[in-house]
C-alpha cells in the first residue's frame, strides 16, 4: 500500500516553527516529546519517538491522557466556529499525540510482520479505531486555520499519521475481503431429481428444496469478518479515503464474483471467439450462460447486494454506486457473449437455444428491479430489450429459411414403397419442439410484425387473413399462426409435387395417405398445434384424406370389382362359361399382381392401415362371394373348379390383410 499519499497540508507549503506550549499545559517530563524527536517529525522519519507497543497491549497511559486533552482540544476548536481572527497556538500535546499515535501505528504496521486485524481483541481494534477517529476529527478541526503559519507544521504532522493509519486499514480491508470462500453447493441450484412413482418423486422434490439462506448469510464471509468489514469501512470513509475503499472493495468483490462465474461454467469470449466457435460447443456454453444468469438474478446479486449494503450501511450512495458498478460488470459479460450469440450464422437447429437465450433475458429485467439501481436497470433493461430484438429477428428469418428449404427440396427420387418422406417427418418434429414456445414465439412474430410496421406503410409480411377476411366481419390470425399455415401449406405442395413422381396413381395416394395421416397425428397429439392450426384447417385436411383414400379404392380396387360384374355372362338365358373362364382369370391374375405390388408398399401407421384393409376387404370380400356363389357350380367340381377358382372369400380376407407391409410376399397356393 503507498503510504506516500498527498495530506491536507501539501509539503510544498511554508513548514513554520511550531508554537512554544501554554505555560499553563502540562510540561512534566512524561508528557512532552523529545525535541530532537520533534525534528525528526518535522523532517518525517519513521518510526518518530522509538516507541515500541507490544501486541494487544494496553494503550500507554501517556496516550490514553493525551487522548483526553485531544478531545477537549478538539471541542474548543470546534466551538471557535472557524474564526481566524485570533487563532490559539498549537498545544505541545497535539504534535505529542501524533508522535505516540504513530508509534501505535507502526507497532501495528510493522514491515516484517503486521499485526492482521483478524486476530485483533475487539477491545483492542475498538481503541485503535477510537485513536483513528480521533485523529481524523483533530485533522478536520486544526485545518480551518490552514492559513495561519503557526498551524502548518502541525497540520502536515498529523495528516501524515493519518494517512499512515489509513495505509494500514486499508491493507487490513483489501485481506479481510479476499478473505472469502465460494461454498462448493450452493441451495439454490439444487433441482427435484426425476422418478419414476409419484411419490417418492414428491419425497425427493422436498428434500431438494433450496432453503432460504439465513438472514446474517453472507457470500462465503463469516459473521466475524463481516463485523470487521463493517468498521473498517467507516473508519476509511470517514478518514476521507473514500475512493481508495470504494477501488479496494470493486477489486476485491470484482475478482470473487470472476470466479463465481467461471465456476458456474461461464467463461468470458469476445465476439470473434463466439462466431469461430462450432455450434456443439457453443451449445454448451449457452446452457452455461443460462445456468449462470439465473442463479446471478435468484442468488448471487441479491447476496452482493446485501454484502454491499451492510458493509457501507452508513454510506447508501456509496453502496448504490459500488454494486452497481459491479453488477454492470458481470451483466455486460453476460449480455456480450448473448449478443455475439445472436450475430451467430442463422442455421435451423439454433432455433431453440435462440429461443432460451429470448426467455432468459425476458424474464431476467423484472428480478432485477428489486435489487439494481433505477439508473443501472433501465439501462439494463434496454441492452436487453436490443439483444432480444436480434434474436428475435434471427428467429423469424430462421423460419423464413425453412420456407425456403421446403421450396428447395425437389428431389426427383420418390421415397420407395410411398412411406412418410423425411422431409415431412423433419419439419413436423421441428414445428413439435418449436411450438414448446408457442407463447415466446407469438411475442416474437408479434414484436417483428410491429418493427416492420414502423418500417413500411404497406404492413407486414405476416400478416394473414382467412377467406372471411374478404366480408366485413374478417377473422385476423396471429403473425405466428399465419407463420404456421404459411409452413404447412408449403409443406403441402411440395408433397403434392413429389405425390407425381410416381407411375402408379394409387402408390400416389398412399404417399399422400400416408403423409397427410403423419401431419394430422402430430398435430392432433400437440394441443398448442392443434388450437394454433385450428379447426378450419384441421377438417380440410381431414376431407383430403378421405378423398385421397376414395381415389386409391376406385383406382385399385374398382377395377378389379369390375371382373365380378354379372353383365355379359349369360346368352339367352345361360351362362356363358368361355366368358366366364376369362372373368375368373382375369380376377386372379389382377388380384395376384395387386398383393404383389401393394404388399411391398408401406403403411406404417397401425391406424390406417387397418382402416385400408378394412375398407378392401368390405369392398371386395362381399361382391367375391356373391360371385362365386352365383357362379362356381358352372364349372365340372374337380380339376375345372380349382383350374378357374383360386381363391376362397376367406384367403382374399387372408391376402388383403397382408397388403402394405412393406415385405412383398409370394402367393401360396391355395390348399
């Protein structure tokens, strides 16, 4: 610590001869200071007088007298008021309390090994920081007569021992403040654990329940140096040496509040670092980022808060600056490293860590209003507010990216077997997670569609309007619904397109089947999508999947039905048998090719694919046993009925029930 900081009285003033002692004082012996002793002051030495106190030693009675006159000295200045007109002449005792003081001092301070305040009797730091106050209080009274050259000398002498005292106090200061400990659990970072059963999950969650923190706790100080912390701020304060404890004490709280960061996993990078970082990575450091700005908001500010407040309890304008200042040092970290997240390459899979980075800095202002500094959180509150608008516009041009990659994706290859393509399960589940932040994401196309409102007069991209929008009573939807129908309707088309790449029309609409059936399921399972896509939509897509499942039927299965058609088999009133040789062949020959085909196709959803087979087989099954009933006994029973007759009603119940499996099957005969 620089002892060698400036006094009241500079040395460059006239350094006077002191004032001769009232010949009424005291001038025994015991009390006066040695006159070579008094020039060493003068020409500031250390250590003036050689007097050596032993630790924790009672104060010598010299000094304890000298006291008494001090404060009786200090009195009488007090009550001159300041009038210069006929100032007294310094007391010998004055410049006799500064030498003994100093003394105490260097006792304390000694260069080899200084008497740490920590282990102090309370008695004896009380007494220390009295002599302190003392001096503090003689300074401030002897200095209104600074122009008078009497005064000079003594006014220099006692603002170097002040300032000596305060050297040492503020040595003690800075080490009772590095004095701390960063507990390894903190309470408030304990989470319920998952279980399977109810109740013991109910158990575990209270036994994890963070526990309010004790009203006299501190973070990672005891109550002792807390109490030490207390003083000693004071006593600097009111020395004058405000700006040195506010430096010592930032520093201090500074470097421990570094280590809390990197502790809870946060590490400080600059924008560069961020924008160079793979997104594994960054990922990571997100859910750090997240984890340490809310356990800053629920913990650690409001504890520093309380730190701050208790140890410059005396001094609230002082204690409102310097938590600010360190608030605002770890919450521009924090707000850096999510700006450098927002200025990231916009990529579809950044969507959801943007979206916790939005909630975490939505909800972080309003904590912060009980505990930061007016000024402090409406500036805050502001840097937020940017930050989360550039989110917010990365997000939405996010979704306008996945418009363009649903237009882009023209592949010329039809998924085999017309299974679910993988570009409608991707955005299906991607719009599942998506609408987790169904609110965070309305406020988001909400706050978008207002900045682009502001931007032109012709409104916003996002705005939608159903067909009613056309009549006076138009139905306005939400900019992220509107987004929605936006997607899905993409998503339509392009499904639309790839339905022609293949040559089958009924392989066709078991594409179209099997996707819209896919949609309709995620959708139905998420009340979010369902109540955002609505009623209107949901039933349209609802009619097209009959209708697709009509076009697979007549196109399948209808022309097969027509090889069962009695007309044309009877002339003159008997059944033709040429006739009907060729109706009963050219059914097995279409049925066979159809399980063929049809049972290497993919139905994987359980539900309609029960739906079909049902649906075939009451198609079907009926009209071929009508026809074989009404036609079989033309044939000679034997070899010509097993030549002819294939098929029993119940193996085409067998065969149909074996359709789109995704395995193609040979056909056994029947036995």
């Amino acid at each position: 610590m620089d002892l060698q900081k400036e006094s009241p009285i500079t040395d460059n003033e006239t350094n006077y001869e002191s004032q001769k002692p009232d010949p009424d004082q005291d001038s025994s012996p015991e009390t006066l200071p040695d006159p070579q002793l008094h020039s060493d002051i003068a020409e500031g030495e250390e250590n003036p007088g050689g007097i050596e106190l032993q630790e924790s030693s009672p104060l010598p009675p010299d000094l304890n007298k000298i006291s008494e006159e001090i404060d009786q000295y200090i009195s009488h200045l007090s009550a001159s008021d300041g009038d210069e007109s006929a100032p007294l002449d310094v007391p010998i005792f004055v410049e006799q309390f500064a030498v003994l003081l100093q003394a105490k001092i260097e006792d304390y301070d000694s260069g080899d090994c200084p008497v740490k305040w920590s282990k102090l009797a309370e008695e004896d730091s009380t007494s220390f920081l009295e002599l302190v106050h003392r001096v503090c209080s003689l300074l401030h009274a002897i200095s209104q007569f600074s122009s008078e050259y009497k005064y000079a000398h003594s006014i220099n002498l006692i603002g170097r021992v002040l300032q000596h005292a305060m050297s040492y106090l503020e040595e003690e200061f800075k080490s009772l403040l590095q004095d701390y400990k960063i507990p390894d659990s903190d309470p408030y970072d304990k989470k319920p654990k998952q279980s399977s059963t109810p109740s013991s999950s109910n158990q575990e969650a209270d036994q994890n329940q963070p526990t309010e923190p004790e009203e006299n706790h501190f973070p990672g100080y005891s109550d002792d140096i807390i109490s030490n912390l207390i003083r000693l701020a004071k006593a600097i304060i009111d020395g004058g040496y405000e700006k040195e404890c506010c430096e010592i004490y930032f520093v201090a709280r500074r470097n421990a509040l570094e280590e809390t960061l990197r502790k809870l996993g946060f590490e400080k990078y600059s924008i560069d670092d961020v924008q160079k970082m793979n997104w594994e990575s960054l990922e990571r450091e997100i859910v750090a980022w997240i984890r340490t700005i809310n356990q800053f908001a629920t913990v650690h500010f409001p504890r520093e808060c309380k730190l701050a407040g208790s140890v410059l309890s005396d001094h609230p304008s002082i204690f409102e600056g310097l938590f600010g200042n360190l608030a605002n040092f770890v919450m521009m970290q924090l707000l850096n490293f999510a700006e450098a997240v927002a200025l990231t390459k916009r990529a579809a899979e950044k969507l959801f860590k943007f979206l916790d980075l939005y909630e975490a800095l939505r909800d972080i202002p309003p904590t912060a209003d009980s505990f930061f500094p007016q000024e402090l959180a409406r500036e805050l509150k502001t840097e937020a507010s940017m930050i989360r608008s550039h989110l917010g516009e990365a997000m939405v041009l996010i979704f306008m990216e996945l418009e363009n990659s649903i237009n882009s994706d023209s592949g010329k290859t039809p998924v085999p077997g017309g299974a679910v393509h993988p570009l409608t399960r991707y955005i299906m589940n991607y719009l599942k997670y998506a609408i987790e932040y169904k609110e965070t994401l309305e406020q988001v196309f909400r706050e978008h569609q207002k900045i682009e409102r502001a931007d032109s007069a012709t409104g916003s991209d996002y705005d939608y309007n159903t067909q009613a929008a056309q009549n006076e009573n138009k139905i306005k939807e939400s900019p992220f619904q509107s987004q929605m129908i936006k997607v899905m309707d993409l998503l339509d088309s392009n499904l639309e397109g790839k339905s022609k790449l293949y040559r089958d029309p009924s392989l066709s609409m078991i594409f179209m089947m099997n996707n819209g059936r896919y949609i309709m399921q995620k959708i139905k399972g998420s009340n979010e999508i369902n109540s955002l896509m609505g009623n209107t939509w949901c039933r349209k897509r609802s009619s097209d999947l009959r209708q697709y499942h009509r076009g697979y039927q007549r196109e399948t299965w209808g022309k097969l039905l027509g090889c069962l058609h009695p007309e044309g088999l009877t002339v003159n009133g008997k059944v033709a048998k040429p006739v009907l040789k060729e109706r009963f062949k050219s059914f097995n020959s279409m049925f066979d090719e159809i399980h063929k085909t049809q049972s290497s196709w993919v139905v994987s959803d359980e539900q309609l694919q029960s739906e079909l087979r049902v649906s075939i087989s009451n198609m079907v099954i009926p009209a071929y046993r009508s026809f074989l009933g009404r036609f079989s006994q033309v044939f000679t029973p034997g070899r010509q009925t097993e030549k002819y007759v294939k098929y029993q009603a119940e193996d085409i119940e067998t065969y149909i029930d074996e359709l789109f499996d995704g395995n193609a099957s040979p056909m056994g005969k029947r036995v």
